[in-house]
C-alpha cells in the first residue's frame, strides 16, 4: 500500500546539524543540540528556584503541579513521535499504555491509602491468668493489676482462703491510664463479693459487659490501665484470691494489599467479621501494594503488551493508515471494557483515594511534596529524552527512520522490518507507561478513564505534529505548549478551548506540517519556559488584574496577554539570535563573516 | 427462540445503522483515501437538524441557542451585545420530509469542509485525520454551546410508534423502517454510482485521476461532490439514529471507531463490502448480546441487561473485528490492485 505521507514525513531528521565551535573551548567542538539540550536539563531541575519572591505557596504549588503533569505528558509525547515521527506508524492508541501505566501505580497508591485508613485487624492470643493473692489489712484500695498489653478480661474468680468478718464486700474496678484518680474508676463487675467463707468457696464474678459502653470497662486498652481491688468496712480481711483471667488482643495493622481499595468496598469491609469475603478484584492487584512491584509493572505490563500487540500487527502486515484505524480500535476495546468493569477499575468514577507514593524513602506526593514530584518527573522526561536521543542516534535509530523511508527496501535489503517495529512499539509502550505513572502522581492523585479515551490518544498525536514531528525536542515542546495553553485558555474561557485546539489542530496541519520546532529553531523550549515565567511574574505583580480593569468584562488580560506570551515565546530566542545577526551585520567597523557563528542552526 | 429471532432483528436494524454511517465513510475513506474523523459529528448534526425540523420548539431552542452564541462570542471581545433573536415558527415536519433536507444539508457542509481544508490535503492520509479531529471538535462545542449538552430526540411519525409482534417477538416499527431505508439507500446509491454520469465521473476519477483529468472531467469538482454525497449520508444516518437514541454532541463519537472497523472489515472502497462488514458486525454484536444475556444471567436482571451487556457485546465484536483485521488487512472483498512503492 503506497503511503505518500510517509515520503514527506522522513525528511528532517536526516539533516545534520553543524557543530559549533564555542569561543573560550579552543578545538571542543559541541553540537549545538547538545548545548541546547544542556542547558534545558539545567533549566528544568532549576525550575522550583525560579519562580518570584514572595510568591503565594499556593499558587507556586499550582505552577509546580502543572510543570509536572505537563513533564509527564512530555515523556508521552516522547513515546508518540518515537512510533510515529521516527518509524512513520502513526499510534492513536498510545493511550492504552498510558493508562496501563496509570492504573498501576494508581492501584498501589489506592491500596496504600485503604491499608492506611482500615481499622487494626484483632486477632486474640492464649488467654493468660493472673493471680492476684491478699491477706490481711492491705491499704484500701489497692492496685492489683497494672496493664502491659492489651487484654480483654474474659472471666474473674474469687476463691477464699480464710474467711473475712462478715459485712466486708469488696469492688473491682477499672482506671484508666489516662486519669489516675481513683474516685473515677468504674465498677466492672456487677454483684458486690462477699468475703465470708466458706473457706475454699470459688466465687465467679458476674462482669459487666452487656452493653456497648459497658464492654470497654472490660478491656484494657492502654498501657498503665489499672485494676484495682477495694475492700469497704471494718475488720478482719481473711485471706482470698482471685483469678482474673485475660485473653490478650493482637493488633495487627492491615498491609497494602490486604484491604479492598476504596473503590472496591461495595461488599462491606469488617476486618474482624470471620464471615469477609474478599472482593474477586483484590487478589488480582494485591501484589501491587509493593511499591517496587507496581512501578515495575507500570513500565513492563504495558511494554509487553505493546510488544504482543505489535509483535501480531506486523508481522502480519498491517500498516499506514490501517495501524491507525486498528490501534485506535483496540483503544476503544480497552476504554469499553474498563469502564464496563467497575468492579475491578472503579468504571467511570475512576481511582480517586490514593495515599503518596513511599520510594527510595522519599514520599511524592502533589499535595505536599510537590517539589520531589516536579524533581522526578523532571529527571524521568530527561532521562527519557536521552534515551531516546542515543537511540534515533544508533543503527537501531537509522533503520526505524529507513523504514519510515521506504519499507520495502529495508526488507529488500534483509531487514525484518516486523521485528524493529514491534521492538520501538515496545519500548514507546514503556515509555508511554512511565509517562503514566507519573502523571498520576502530578495529578493530584485520580485516575480515570479520560487516559483511555480516543481524544485523549488523538490530542497526544497533535502536540507532537505541533511541536514537530521526527524530532525529540519537538515532541516535549508540543506537550509543554499545548498544555500551558490549555491552562490559558480554559482558566479564563473554559467553554471555547475545544474550538481553540480545534483551531489548532487545522492551522498546525494547513500551516505547519513540520511543526514549530523546524520554525522556532531548536532554542524553542527554552523559550516557552521562558514564557512562562515571565507570564507567572507578571501575574505576581498583578499585570493581569490591570488589564482585565481597564478592559472592564470578565478575565481577559489573562486570554489577550497571557496566551500570545505563551504562545510565542517560543520564537524568542530564534528572535534573538536573528536580531543579534542583524546587529552583527550592521555594526559599523566590525566585519564579521557571516555563518561563522550561528547558535540557531536548521533555521 | 423467540429470543434468537428478535436479537437477529435488533442486529440487522443496528446493522442497518452502521451501513448508512459507513457507507459514506466508504466513500470518503475507500475511495478519496480521506480519514474524516469528523465523520460522526455530521452524523450529529445530521442528527440536531431532524430535531430542530420535526420537534415543534427545535427551531426556536435553535435560534436562541444561536442568541447566546453570539451573545458569549461577543463578550470575549469585550463587545456587550444582546441579540434578541427569537422565533415563533413550528417547524414540526414529517421525519421523511426531513431526511432529504438533511441528505442535502450536512451534505453541503461536507462539500464546504472540501473545499475549505480537505483539498489541500490530499495524498496526507494521516494528516486528514488530525486536520477533521480538529473539525469535529469544534463543530462538538458550538453545538453544545448552542444547544446545551441536554439530550434531544428526533420525533418520528405517528405511524412508525407502534410495533408488530410475531410469535412473541417484537418487531418495533421504528427499526423495520430503518432496514428499508438501508436497503433504498443502496440501491439509489448503486444506481448513482453505476447508472448516472456523475457515478461514471467519480469512479473514472477515484480510479486513474490524471487520466480522468486529461479526459475533460473536472476532477476537484467531482471531488467535492463525492464527498458531500459521502457526509451527506452521515447525516441521514444520524438523524435516523436520533428517532432511537439520545441526540447529544458527543453521539458521532460512539460510531466512528465502528463505522471505520466497518470499512476496514469489509474491505476499501467496495460497496459490497460495507454492505457485508455491517452486517457482521452488526447481527454479531446482536447475537453476543443475546448470548451474554442467556448464558450468563438468566432472568436475574431483565431490566438492566441492555446496559450491562451491550458493552460487553461490543467489546467482544470490536475484539473480534481487530482479530480478523490482523489476519486479513484486505478485508472480506478483496479489491484487486497491483501497487508497489
């Protein structure tokens, strides 16, 4: 099937960008891709430094949130122009492992959070006696019990070894550690003893314990928790025991993976009802409690299944437009039956009651630690930026990009052509899953099924064609642009961002059908992160209320300043240098030979 | 029994469905190599315009609607304009006035959006798709905005309520009539394509289109024209769907991915395989759900296994669907080409 798309689609990336020789390096000759790449690495891990101030926390936690989730869908865009701008298939199901990724750290995250909220389980040991023994004039009262554990007191005897004057009675009573005044213990039996023999009478104490309240009186909760022996009247004592005995209760703390998840709970859970029946879902993801086990299989469950799908797909030869339409199919399979199975996803509602993720010691969490997440998306988009770079830079890289080409003739040439495709699917696959993973953690934990739906699949095929198709930088840029656009747009006008993207879609395909990176130089990310700070700046120093006053209706400063600086500062620094060039040129006595130095190259 | 005839019927009159939105997707995809995925959405509109036409207050919900469009526009601009559009008429016609109307409407739209975007875009296969996926999502908002995202109905004749019953099986009316129309449809579509000069004029282009070209035939304007036949269709489709489910913004979206497994299944560009792939799919999905219903749950939630198991129907079919597609990209009706690039 002939793909004519596919001709006009490889002819970037085969243009070599000319080294740069920098002034004070002598002979180190550094791409200036490189350099750009740098000093974006720099610039992303210094992000959290930047910002003004005096800047609000709340509203520095917000820009640092969006930084992350937009990070995160960075790697996403990665994944999608890894398949299609470099190999020429065209994924609208990235999506699916997006969403794989997504849903297990979700899972984990939401299993932790049940683990965390679950009353201890109670399990109760041998039961042990306590013998406490009395003779003669004791001070009254007296403390015959001091609690090391917790118990409950299951039964208490009294046997008389000598028989007391009659008219004594005694009272067992409870005092809690918290307060140890004796005048507000508690009776825990319910008949008063009677001391008078006859000697060897075993007397079972009737305890308290009918109602509710009562049935704490039997327990001994807290340690230092007291009994205590009274004796009221005059006289002789005589001698007696008693045999209290308590069956020690054992609190065991609930592990992830022991307690259905919140979204899981329609059966009821009772931790101590011998009758709990685990929901069927809970053995399914329970090994994911364990951090390590669920970000191994956010990456690997959804490479895996990426490379099974890929590995049929084509081997089979299915391609071009077809791949598409197919991947897009299998997309709306696994939406259809996600939200259909809400016994074992959470369907529509999605995953929502999620505790932070504990890794490496480290909790990342948006709500707190927001600054570790932004850190390690941040370290993840740039390790995965590199990655990618070495391998588009391998033979591996140039035969994706032949194949791209022109299949038939990497074939010819003795190439399984199957086996490289399904080995990049994979890889975006994983890459699409981390990508997922981490934008659960940005997102204020939630998890639903907006990942696995078709326009959420589609909108990440468009921030690549906007950033620049069959080129990395592009790919994140894409993501970064469209996403703080979005921000933009739909924070003051959220009913008209639809008809903006769509807008956006036509004009980048019309207009830009290389993106804006081949436009914008390679210089462009670093310009939109600069946009953005200077938008948050001037939102700091109120630049925005002044304008929304002296256009009078609505939120608008934020629409007719904001977005054009967003949007276009992604040609400062091509701006910049082309004015820097000018200057160059027309300086009077200062002939520079032009071309000599020209930090922008591709232009 | 009873149960396998009715659920036979439910599947050809959801094929019925299918064929129609295909059908023109057959057209736009397998003949003009377009991925319009703003396909769906003229199905919606289509879908919108039988309400605004056959529901007495449709056209005065429309213009105000259209009111309070302006009116937000407007105010983005910082202009306070009030538009006090209102109109009165009843509009209330016959659903079968109303699908020429449609037929000729939302195929105008299509013959703009050819005009105004596709045309440069021919030979981008992929591009089409994410260029249209803009189309339909704006075409998704202003309808939304001008009609809120309450659901509509499309109201259907008198004499199409009832239904008849047969040996305990019902047959709404309703649903006998969508098969019919599937079946003029066809054959109107059949002799359009093989017994007309503008047939002759679209299949010499789609064929060999230099050729074509050299032999006097005006190529962009045959262009134009198959496409808006194409959408046109939709938009009947659409409006008929719209007399047996909710008419809402995001209804074109439910049926593209199955409308283009459709035209995959059953091959590009033949009329017989959409026939044959609609058919398939839709009496499968029919039959599963039967199936699901009988096998898994007997008698024990009559009233809510529509919603549980056509989902689950679907996802089979569609599984089923991409499964025979990995096989057999070709198709069921092989086209016979010889290209190599």
């Amino acid at each position: 099937m002939t793909e004519p798309a596919n001709k006009k689609d490889g002819a970037n990336h085969s243009t070599r960008s000319p080294a740069l020789a920098l002034p004070f390096l002598g002979n180190v000759k550094v791409k200036p891709g490189v350099l750009v790449a740098g000093f974006s690495v720099v610039l992303l891990l210094a992000i959290p430094q930047l910002f003004p101030p005096g800047i609000d926390a709340k509203s520095k936690q917000n820009w640092l949130d969006l930084f992350a989730k937009f990070m995160a869908m960075g790697i996403l865009a990665l994944s999608v122009d890894l398949v299609w701008g470099y190999t020429g298939l065209l994924s609208l199901g990235q999506g699916v492992f997006f969403g794989i990724g997504a849903y297990m750290i979700a899972y984990c995250l939401t299993l932790h959070k049940a683990a965390q909220d679950a009353r201890p389980k109670m399990t109760e040991g041998e039961p042990t006696t306590v013998v406490l023994h009395y003779q003669g004039n004791f001070p009254s009262p007296k403390t015959v019990f001091i609690n090391d554990g917790k118990y409950r007191i299951d039964s208490i005897q009294f046997r008389v070894l000598k028989a007391s004057t009659p008219g004594l009675t005694a009272v067992l009573t409870k005092l809690p550690a918290a307060s140890l005044d004796p005048d507000t213990a508690e009776q825990i039996h319910n008949d008063t003893l009677d001391l008078t023999g006859p000697v060897g009478k075993v007397q079972p104490m009737v305890l308290k314990g009918e109602i509710a309240e009562e049935k704490i009186l039997r327990r001994l909760e807290e340690e230092g928790d007291r009994l205590y022996l009274e004796v009221t009247g005059n006289g002789d004592r005589g001698e007696g025991e008693f045999t209290v005995v308590l069956i020690p209760e054992i609190e065991e703390y609930m592990r992830p993976g022991e307690v259905p998840p919140q979204f899981m709970q329609y059966t009821g859970f009772a931790p101590n009802d011998p009758n709990y029946v685990p929901p069927p879902g809970l053995a399914l993801i329970a090994p994911l409690g364990n951090a390590g086990v669920a970000v191994a299989a956010s990456l690997i469950l959804p490479a895996l299944i990426a490379g099974l799908f890929g590995g049929v797909i084509f081997r089979l030869g299915v391609k071009g437009v077809y791949f598409a339409l197919v991947t897009q199919a299998f997309l709306m399979v696994v939406f259809l039956a996600v939200r259909n199975q809400q016994r074992f996803t959470g369907g529509v509602v999605g995953i929502k009651d999620m505790s932070s993720l504990e890794l490496f010691g480290q909790s990342f969490d948006s709500a707190e630690n927001v600054r570790a997440t932004v850190y390690l998306v941040a370290a993840a988009l740039v390790g995965s930026y590199f990655i990618c770079a070495l391998l588009i830079r391998s033979k591996f890289g140039r035969i994706l990009s032949a194949i791209q080409d022109n299949e038939n003739r990497v074939l010819a040439l003795g190439y399984t052509t199957a086996l490289y495709k399904t080995a990049v699917f994979a890889f975006a696959g994983l890459l699409a899953g981390l990508a997922g993973a981490l934008y659960v953690l940005a997102n204020h934990p939630v998890c639903d099924t907006v990942y696995l739906s078709v326009p959420f699949s589609i909108e990440a095929v468009i921030w690549v064609a906007i950033g620049g198709r069959g080129n990395l930088f592009g790919a994140v840029l894409g993501a970064l642009l469209v996403g703080f656009g979005q921000y933009y747009v739909s924070s003051a006008l959220p009913e008209f961002w639809p008809i903006a993207l769509g807008l956006l879609f036509i004009a980048t395909v019309l207009f830009l059908p290389r993106g804006l990176t081949p436009v914008a130089g390679p210089g462009a990310l670093l310009g939109l992160l600069l946009g953005v700070f200077l938008v948050i700046y001037l939102e700091k120093y109120n630049l925005f209320d002044a304008v929304d006053q002296y256009l009078g209706v609505g939120r608008r400063g934020r629409v007719f300043v904001g977005c054009p600086i967003i949007l276009l500062s992604v040609f400062i620094p091509k701006g910049l240098t082309m004015l820097f060039k000018a200057l160059m040129r027309f300086s009077p006595g200062r002939a520079m030979p032009t071309g000599s130095v020209s930090p922008v190259p591709g232009s | 029994m009873t149960g396998l005839l009715e659920a036979l019927f439910n599947g050809l009159s959801l094929s019925s469905i299918l064929i129609l939105a295909a059908l023109g997707l057959g057209v736009t995809f397998g003949v003009m190599r377009v991925i319009n995925m703003a396909h769906g959405e003229m199905m919606m509109l289509g879908a919108y315009l039988g309400y605004v036409c056959t529901n007495p207050y449709g056209l005065s919900v429309f213009v105000s609607g259209l009111a309070s469009l302006a009116r937000e526009t407007a105010k983005i601009f910082g202009i306070h304009w009030e538009p006090s559009w209102q109109t009165s008429i009843e509009l209330h016609w016959n659903l079968y006035l109303v699908l020429p109307v449609v037929f000729v409407v939302v195929g105008l739209a299509g013959y703009i959006l050819e005009k105004g975007l596709i045309r440069f875009l021919y030979g981008r296969p992929l591009d089409t798709l994410l260029a249209t996926w803009g189309v339909g999502l704006i075409l998704q908002q202003v309808i939304q905005l001008i009609f809120s995202g309450n659901p509509k109905g499309v109201g259907i004749p008198e004499n199409l309520t009832g239904q008849w019953t047969y040996a305990d099986s019902r047959f709404p009316y309703y649903r006998l009539f969508i098969i019919a129309f599937t079946i003029l449809c066809l054959v109107l579509v059949y002799v359009g394509f093989f017994y007309t000069s503008l047939g002759l004029k679209i299949r010499a282009v789609t064929q060999n289109r230099p050729m074509a070209s050299a032999m006097g035939i005006p190529t962009s304007q045959v262009d134009g024209l198959t496409f808006a036949f194409g959408t046109g269709l939709a938009g009947v489709a659409g409006c008929i769907l719209g007399g047996m489910y909710n008419v809402g913004p995001n209804m074109g979206q439910d049926f593209i991915v199955e409308a283009f497994m459709v035209v995959i299944l059953g091959g590009m560009g033949q009329l017989k395989g959409v026939v044959a792939g609609g058919l398939m799919v839709g009496v499968s999905r029919g039959i599963a759900e039967k199936f699901y219903a009988n096998a898994l749950i007997p008698n024990l939630f009559p009233k809510y296994i529509e919603e549980v198991f056509s989902p689950i129907a679907r996802i089979t079919v569609l599984a089923l669907v991409i499964g025979f597609i990995m096989v057999r990209p070709s198709g069921l009706v092989r086209t016979k080409e010889r290209v190599y690039d």
